[in-house]
C-alpha cells in the first residue's frame, strides 16, 4: 500500500511546482541530509555523494512539474539519485576495485533498506569507539549497556564506588558520541538521531 503524503509535504511541494524557491529551499533542507547518506551506501565516497546530491536537487528543480503530489516524495528523488550514480560510473572510467565496491553496494541495497544500511555503519564506528575508551571506562560502560547491571551491581563487581561508575559512564558515553560524530561521512543529522537514540 502506497504511503500517504503529508499534508505539509503535499503544500510544499505544490508551491514548488509553481516555482517557488523558497518552497524548494525547505524541500532541500529536508531531505539533502537523506539523499547524501543514500548515495554514499552506493559508492562509498564522500565526494561523488556529495555532488549527486546536488546534481539530484537540481534535476529535481528542472523537472518539477513531473512532480506527483500524491505521492511520497522520497522515493522518486532516491530513484533520481540511483539513476544518477548508474549514469555517473557508466561516463567515469573507474579502476577494478572501485567498480567491485560499487556493484556490491548496489547488490547489498537490493536486499537491504536504507535505515539497515545507515544502522550498520554506526554499529561499526560504535564498536570501534569502545574499544578505544580506557579499560576501566569500557568495562563500566560494557556492564551496563550490554550486560543491563545497575551502577550499584557494576560499583561491587568492580570494587570502585557508586559515584566513579557514574562518572566513569557520563565520561565514555561522551567520548562515543564525539568519536562517532567525528569519524563518519554519513549525514550529520541521521547520524545525530541515532547516536542520541542509542546513547540516550
């Protein structure tokens, strides 16, 4: 069953069919973010994510009177953007490698959605940032939120006290989000909303 278009996105989109920029501009604001993390689990670089996303919206802008206002607007400028990337390596010579990556992310995105795909990425900068924290950080922050033991159960077993753990946890909850933050080329604002869900 096709998903119902939101009131506000079905204005904004009319507007933007009748050209209006501003309207556009929200448009943009909205979904950039989504776009730039969908191209980047297709090609794996930071650069060309970021010019598809750009060449995206303006084909986008040219063509909005194909604009179906009953309909999500998400899919289409994905398939857009999918398209984009299969022309763009189709004109670029590309070297073995790079080609291999490509059709294997393309053949991952075929089985997997892109929320999967985004939540794949931060389990892997989540991990690595773990097992950067100090020992005693990680095993305070590893008691926890993998093992689910309250402060006091984690202060016996470790044999600090109640108000070390917690700060030991305020301390590497910290370092994870700035770790992850400042390790990745998805969107900053999908990334946010996971660590902050995750972190919580």
């Amino acid at each position: 069953m096709q998903p119902e278009v939101s009131y506000s996105e079905k204005g904004l989109l009319l507007q933007v069919i009748n050209g209006d920029a501003e309207a556009f501009s929200e448009i943009y604001d909205l979904y950039k973010d989504r776009i730039f993390a969908f191209a980047f689990t297709l090609t794996k670089s930071k650069e060309i994510a970021e010019e598809a996303t750009q060449e995206v919206f303006v084909k986008l802008w040219e063509k909005r009177d194909q604009i179906n206002t009953e309909y999500p607007l998400i899919p289409y400028i994905k398939k857009i953007t999918y398209n984009y990337i299969i022309s763009f390596f189709r004109k670029v010579k590309l070297d073995r490698q790079l080609q291999q990556n490509l059709y294997s992310n393309m053949e991952a995105l075929r089985n997997t959605n892109e929320d999967e795909l985004l939540q794949k990425e931060l389990n892997k900068l989540y991990r690595q940032a773990i097992d950067q924290l100090p020992q005693q950080k990680r095993m305070a922050y590893t008691l926890s939120r993998e093992q689910h033991l309250s402060y006091e159960e984690i202060a016996l077993q470790m044999g600090i006290s109640k108000n070390t753990v917690r700060n030991h946890m305020t301390e590497a909850i910290q370092f994870i989000r700035n770790y992850i933050t400042s390790h990745t080329d998805l969107a900053c604002l999908i990334l946010a909303i996971c660590i902050y869900r995750r972190l919580g």
